[in-house]
C-alpha cells in the first residue's frame, strides 16, 4: 500500500517515468458513448420492481410555525401508499458543510419551502396530487429576508473557518495618505442550484441495510451525516452514485435522500422522491447576495499601499457555520502593505448558503476585479500594466512562498492571443465596441483520497474508488494517469466509480478531485510497477512500461505474462500535510472579452471571450478545456442574468424555475477560446496538477463588466447588469 502525506516537495515517480504518451492528451471522454446512448444510468433512472414514490410536502411561508397538518384527503386518494408528516424523522433542511446532520422537523418554519413531510403512492402522479391535497396551516412571523435586515448583528468568521478575517496593517491610515484612492461597493444577488440532473433519490432496505442512489458528490462526506440524522451505523448505508448530471456543489447531501430512506423503511418498498424544480430552489443550498465595499490605495505610479475587500453575507439562521468566503481569491492576489479582508454574516430567513461552484472567488473576483479596472482608469494606467506592478514575490497576505505561480505570462499570452495592444473603441451603428480583461484566481485544495488498481492475467487494469464524475471527466483522466504508469493503451484501463464499498475517494468539490483523487490512482499503480518489476528481476527506475509490456535490459514480457495467475493489486493513499500550510497555492489565470452594447436599447452581446490559465499539469487538454469554457460561461450567467429575486413579503424566490431564472443559452454564448501555461507543480501534489474546474469562473463576470464599461462608459456595481441599469446612465442618442 502506497500512503503519501504532502509534507514536501514531490520527486516523481512512474507517472512521470510513463512512455506511453496519454496522460495530457485531449482523449475523448471513456463514458461518453455510454452518455449519448443514454445506457449510462443516473440516480433517478434504475428501474427497480414494485417501486413506490414519494413527492415532499413543503411548507407556505418563510418564518413562523405549523400549527395543523391536514393529511386525512390526501390519504383517500387513489393510489396513496402512506402519507408521512409532522415528524421527528423528517429533515428540516439540507445539510451543509459544518452541519453533522440535518435538523429534524420541529414544527418551526426558518426558510419558505420547508420541507414538513413526504406523500407516498403507486405513480408519481398519485404522489404529486396527494402532496399538494395535504394542508399545511401555519403561523406566519415576521422574517429577515434580506441581509441588510441582519447587518446590525452580523457576525464574523468563527475560529477555524476557511477564510478567517485578515487584517494587516492600518487600512485607514494607508487610505488617507495615498495619492489615488477608490472606495466604492458592489453587489451580487442571491444564486441556486440549476444543474441539468435534478435532485432526486432511489432508497432501498435490505433488513438493516439501508442502499442509496442518488446523485452525490462527496460520497465519504454525505454517509456519515446519512447515519447521523437517521440513527444508524454508517457501515450498513451503500451509496451508488457512477454518474450525475452535474453538481457544482449542491449535490453534496439533499433531502430528498432522507426522505426517500424514511419512506422506504416504513413501506417496506423502494422508493423514489425527486424533487421538483421549484422545490430544489427551496430545499437545497444555494449562494448569498453579497455586499462589498473594495477600497484601494496607491501612489501615482500604480503602487499599491491599501488593498481591502470587507463584505456582508447571509446564512439561515442555525443552518451552518458556512459563509460564502468573498475575499478568498483577492486575500493572496496583490501586493500592499495594508490589507483588509474581511466578512459578516447576517443571520437570515432564507434558504441554507453552501457551496456554489467557486464558493468566494465567483462573487469575490467580480468586486475585486472591476474596482482594479476603476483603480487604472483612474491613475491612466493599462489594466495588465497595472496589475503586473502589483505582482507580489511571496503571498502578501501570509508571507509564505507561491508553490508555482506564472499569472504573469497568462497576462501575456492571454494579451498575445487577444489581440490585446490592437483593440480599439468603436461605434458599429447603434453597438459601441468595448474591450476588458480581468485576473482568475482560485485556490488550490488537496484532500484526502483512496483508490484500488488491479492488474489481471489479461493485462487489463481496473481501478476502483468511490471518487465521482459530475460530468468533468473523472473517467477518463483516472484512465490516462493509470495508463501512463503502467505503460497501457487507455482501452485497456476499466474506471469503475461512484460506490461507496470501493476505497474512500476525494470526491468532486472545491477543484480538488481530479489531482487527489489522480494522485491516488497514480500512488496505487506505483504498488503494481514495484511488484512488476520485482517479477521482472529490475529495478522500478531502469523498467520501462509501454503498450502492455514490460521492458528492461534486453527482455520485453507482457503484463499478461508477469502477471500469470496473481493478479497485482496497489493501493495508493494521498492526503494534505505540512505542505499545504507552507505554500500559498492557486491557480490563476487571464481574461479577455470584447463585448458590444446598444446605445439604443441597452442590449448586451459578448463577442469574443478568451482566457489563459495556469493550472499546473493538464491532464486531459480536452476535458480541461471544457471545465475552463463551462465555468466562463457561468460567468456570463453571472455578468448579466442570474439573480434568484426573493419576494420579500414571504421570503419566497419568485422565479424558482428555469424559464425565469435566467441562466446563458446558446445565443448568448460566443465562440469561448481556453489556453494553458502549464508547469508541473510539485508541492501540490504526487501528479503536480492544480484545481481548473472552479477557476473558470472566477473572474469571468468581472471580464464582462468591464468590457461593458469600456464600450459604454456606464459603471454598473449592482449585479447583474442589466439593459435598464445601462440606460440609466448611457447618453440620449
């Protein structure tokens, strides 16, 4: 067994010795055919006999109490199985990151939507009309459902939190003895949950044995909490989970699984409970709105002296110790000697905040990143020459040493590639042509991942964990980092996935699945090449392994031949150690975008968007390049449409679906170029790759902003900048 704590700087190993020439190339995606000829099945859709199904009740307001639950019409109704509700079993909410299981219902209502019980039937259609026959009646209280409500008795990070308040020097003083300063504010709006697979869960008992499908992120994660808030030993729950239809963080634990587990062991049956829609925007986390006040100080050449982001965000009242950690990709992005970031949480009665791709950086960057646009505007400076005369040595935050940084040559290449020194503003009839870029940055993450490869008497490889693909490609880089250690063609490595009776994986969450959970595979094979080479009779490093042979001296075997009737079996263990307090690690990157706006209407069109990032390895250019691409276009989502509009009088969302919750379709998206700088980075981790799929996003919306700002002249701090908002302040015609 190959365990392996990141207490230093990696030195290689059969990965890096690999002669087979897959790991990095752009493979198309192992599972794909299995996707487009729909044989991949996901949560929702095992067919499974003598199924029943369960539909949430939820309840109508936004704070207050159940007085009554009114169950006796849904239960005459045909087809109804059981109606459960107003019960200890059932969960108030989902659980979230810092929370050990979900509240049980208490007859207290926090959020509107609340979940107070589940409908049982023979159909789906039974269960849906028997949920909506049960009357909920309620005392309605007066909510906080807005974060201003909450400001006065905010409150700032707890001991130990993600991103603790930093506060270095004396901001004030810096402000007030700079020669340029900008103090200004920007806003974001509330955001969900909208991936393409809903939420939704299959359960089934087997005597004790509870079996899960669903889909689910962080699988190690979510059974402990399972066991908890039903009262049982994780060690009777099993989680099947090989594919989901995105998650980016809101599939981490829902309360669709509890319901549906609830349900089946009073039934006797197995049973189904999807959620709608319009109740996933209820039940399930999303991201807080956000106020940020950004304050910077300078001298007239552009240096830095005060660097501040301190923002006010909303949590459920009681839901989590989570806070969307706003400053999290500025905190170690400029040089300054005063420095400022901070974040309060107001307590709200609105759905639990957790994890939303990016969690800080997606919201942060957009505050962050426009008010460097203002800040060079301001001092007639060139935004790259401006943010490359803050580039700092070392993390100016904790002193520490950058495990690889090479934003600098993002700048430059991403300038290259743009078209950069060229751009000009211009007027196409009524579309004023604007140009913007922006900085990307995330921090890079290592967890604690586990994973199984086997070499069998047919020379292929299997490898097992319960790691996730959202949809990133989790199949395929696995199958390349095995490939390139064993020396085997990528048609000759099985991935198996998603099943909680494999080796505890990283998981998918925080960019950081596919280099620890990579990591693990490559450490696991390492075990199979030293048991190879000892059949071999050589050395590890004087072994080559290439297209399913071995080769040393002059001998070449198969894998098959050496392996004969013993398979090899490796595992390989990776988790965070003193390395990841001793750098300061994250991927950065460079934006650009030209964006058009109607001097009539207001319109906005992205014309070209391009970016460049360093990442350390790469290890599949293409499945790269589309996480890079999917989280810009998110990005454009956040520009210009996304905003979960709350109704203020009930806490409830007013556009809690897809046709009103706006969201970027094709015709807003134009061709999105994606680049890398790539360097291997040896302190992050045993395959020197470093998280991309949350760095896309992050800085993304800011690029659109000021692209806009650029064409127009009109500054819009309030998110998303929509058409209204420019005509405000765009000149009559």
């Amino acid at each position: 067994m190959s365990e392996y704590q990141m207490n230093e700087k990696h030195a290689g190993m059969a990965l890096d010795r690999g002669v087979q020439g897959v790991l990095g190339q752009p493979i198309s995606r192992i599972d794909g055919l299995a996707k487009v000829t729909g044989t991949a099945t996901y949560g929702l859709e095992h067919r499974i006999d003598n199924l029943a199904y369960g539909v949430a009740i939820t309840a109508p307001i936004g704070k207050g109490r159940v007085t009554a639950i009114d169950t006796e019409a849904a239960r005459r109704m045909p087809g109804v199985i059981d109606i459960i509700a107003g019960e200890a079993s059932i969960p108030r909410e989902t659980p979230v990151f810092g929370q050990k299981s979900a509240h049980g219902y208490d007859g207290k209502v926090e959020s509107y939507g609340e979940i107070v019980g589940v409908a049982i039937a023979d159909c789906f259609e039974a269960a849906r009309a028997a949920a909506m026959a049960v009357v909920v009646t309620c005392v309605a209280e007066p909510g906080r459902f807005d974060i201003r409500d909450g400001e006065a008795d905010a409150e700032s990070p707890p001991e130990g939190a993600l991103l603790p308040d930093t506060v270095i020097g004396d901001i004030d003083k810096a402000m007030g003895e700079a020669e340029v300063t900008l103090d200004v504010t920007y806003t974001t709006p509330p955001q969900v949950h909208a991936a393409m697979e809903p939420h939704g869960t299959i359960a089934s008992w087997e005597g004790d044995r509870l079996t899960i499908r669903a889909p689910v992120q962080i699988v190690g994660g979510a059974i402990p909490v399972i066991a908890a808030t039903l009262g049982i030993v994780a060690e009777n729950i099993r989680v099947l989970t090989p594919y989901i239809g995105g998650g980016f963080g809101g599939k981490t634990m829902s309360a669709d699984i509890i319901l549906a587990a609830v349900a089946a062991k009073r039934t006797g049956r197995t049973v189904k409970v999807p959620l709608s829609r319009q109740q996933i925007f209820h039940v399930t986390y999303g991201r807080s709105d956000t106020i940020q006040r950004v304050r910077l100080g300078a001298d007239r050449a552009g240096k830095l002296s005060a660097v501040g982001q301190d923002s006010l965000v909303g949590q459920k009242a009681g839901a989590s110790q989570f806070f969307e950690p706003v400053a999290l990709g500025a905190v170690a992005l400029y040089a300054g000697a005063n420095r400022s970031f901070t974040t309060r949480t107001a307590q709200v009665n609105l759905t639990a905040r957790g994890p939303v791709r990016a969690p800080g950086e997606a919201v942060g960057m957009i505050g962050m990143e426009c008010a460097m646009d203002e800040m060079a505007a301001k001092l007639g400076l060139d935004p790259i020459a401006f943010r490359k005369a803050n580039e700092p040595e070392v993390d100016p935050s904790t002193g520490s040493p950058f495990s690889s940084r090479r934003l600098i040559e993002c700048y430059d290449e991403g300038a290259r590639r743009f078209g950069w020194a060229d751009r000009r503003k211009r007027r196409e009839g009524d579309w004023l042509i604007g140009h913007g870029m922006a900085t990307a940055s995330r921090v890079n993450f290592l967890a604690k991942s586990a994973a199984r490869v086997r070499l069998g008497a047919d020379g292929r490889a299997l490898i097992e964990t319960d790691m996730t693909d959202l949809g990133t490609g989790t199949y395929t880089i696995l199958a390349q980092v095995a490939g390139e250690s064993l020396g085997l063609p990528i048609g000759s490595v099985d991935v198996h996935l998603g099943d909680s009776d494999f080796p505890t994986g990283a998981g998918s969450g925080g960019s950081f699945g596919a280099a620890s959970s990579a990591s693990s595979v490559a450490l696991a094979c390492e075990d199979v090449v030293v048991e190879l080479a000892r059949r071999m009779g050589a050395d590890p490093a004087d072994m080559t392994l290439k297209d399913g042979h071995a080769i040393s001296g002059n001998r070449r075997v198969s894998l098959a031949e050496l392996v004969g009737g013993s398979p090899i079996e490796g595992m390989g263990t990776i988790q965070p150690g003193s390395t990841g307090q001793a750098f300061s690690q994250s991927t950065h990157g460079a934006h650009f975008a030209e964006i058009g706006v109607n001097a009539v209407t207001g319109e906005i069109r992205v014309r070209r968007m391009l970016a460049v990032f360093d990442c350390g390895r790469v290890l599949n250019h293409k499945t790269a390049r589309s996480q890079a691409i999917g989280g810009m276009i998110w990005g454009i989502g956040y520009a210009l449409h996304e905003h979960a509009v709350v109704d203020t009088r009930t806490g409830a969302y007013v556009n809690r679906d897809l046709a009103e919750y706006h969201v970027p379709t094709n015709a807003d998206v134009p061709q999105i170029e994606a680049y890398f700088v790539e360097e291997i980075d040896r302190h992050a981790n045993p395959v020197g790759a470093k998280g991309l799929g949350e760095a896309g996003i992050s800085g993304a919306a800011a690029v659109v902003a000021n692209a806009i700002h650029d064409a127009c002249g009109v500054r819009v701090r309030d998110f998303p900048i929509t058409a209204d908002k420019l005509l405000e302040g765009l000149p009559p015609v």
